[in-house]
C-alpha cells in the first residue's frame, strides 16, 4: 500500500500534466494559443499565490511537528504550506476543465487523489493540501479572465495564420 501512495503523491502529476498535453494537442490552433497563454498566466498567479501564502502562514510538515510520524520518502523539513502539488494540479484541472468536461473532471479527481497520497504520505497536513488546491483552481479561473479580457480578442486572430 506503501508503493501506491508514494507512487501517486510524486509521480500522479506528471501524468496530468501528460494528459493536459494531450488536450493541447488536439485542440484548434486558436485553442491551442488560448489555452498557452492561459498556462503561462497561470503558472505566474499560482507561483505568486503560492509565496504570497507560505509567506504569511507556516506549517511545519507532519513529520518535523509529530516525530512519531515518518515521512514515506525522502523531504526536505520546510514550510509545507501550501502544497505545490496540490496547487499544480489544481491549475491543470481549471485549464483544461472548459475545453474538455470529463478530462478536467479526471484531472481535479486526480489532483485531489494527489494531495490525499500526500497526506498519508505524511509530507503535508490536510490544510496544506486544500490551500493548494483552493489556488490552483483560483489562479487558473483567473487566468482565464485575464487573458480572456487582454488577449482574447487578439489570440483568436492570430488564428488565421495557421499554414494549410
């Protein structure tokens, strides 16, 4: 049962980010810019969000609060507030939400999945792992209204350049 949790809380999210890939692949051209632009976007709110938090809050991981409690794999004893991983995911699943229902669907699934593994893990608290979730969604649905209000408009005329 170990193997499982460890397995899920590192490695789950590079299959998320695999298949937010692939959502991108398959999208229109003026998909493809939107939902880029929409990423990068993204990824600097929840880099923000997620030092903004850390700085305002600490918590000390499990395993350094609770010597009792060992961490399942090898973790630096830093602020485990809010969890990274958690936040990722949380940004992926908000992305990709609109372009493909049951694909976001999975992906929130499995970025809860991700920051629960995390917690038996014993390398977050349950606060951690909600506070990454909660910004990860935040920054990806302002992402979208970012882009969507300054390079919306633009983004979709650049569309027609696509060489056929």
């Amino acid at each position: 049962m170990n193997v499982l949790i460890v397995a899920t809380a590192q490695y789950l999210l590079y299959v998320l980010v695999v298949a937010a890939g692939v959502v991108w692949l398959i999208g229109s051209r003026s998909d493809k810019l939107m939902l880029a632009a929409r990423s990068l976007v993204g990824l600097v709110l929840v880099g923000v969000g997620i030092w903004v938090t850390a700085a305002l809050h600490v918590d000390p991981r499990p395993f350094v609060h609770d010597p009792s409690s060992v961490a399942l794999f090898a973790h630096p004893a830093d602020n485990g507030f809010p969890s990274d991983h958690s936040a990722a995911g949380g940004l992926l699943a908000a992305l990709v939400f609109p372009y493909r229902r049951l694909v976001g669907v999975a992906m929130g699934a499995g970025a809860v999945l991700i920051g629960v593994a995390r917690v038996a893990a014993h390398v977050h608290h349950a606060q951690d792992v909600a506070a990454g979730l909660g910004i990860g969604l935040a920054a990806g649905a302002l992402a979208w209204f970012v882009v969507e209000r300054c390079l919306g408009v633009r983004i979709r005329s650049w569309a027609f350049l696509s060489t056929r």
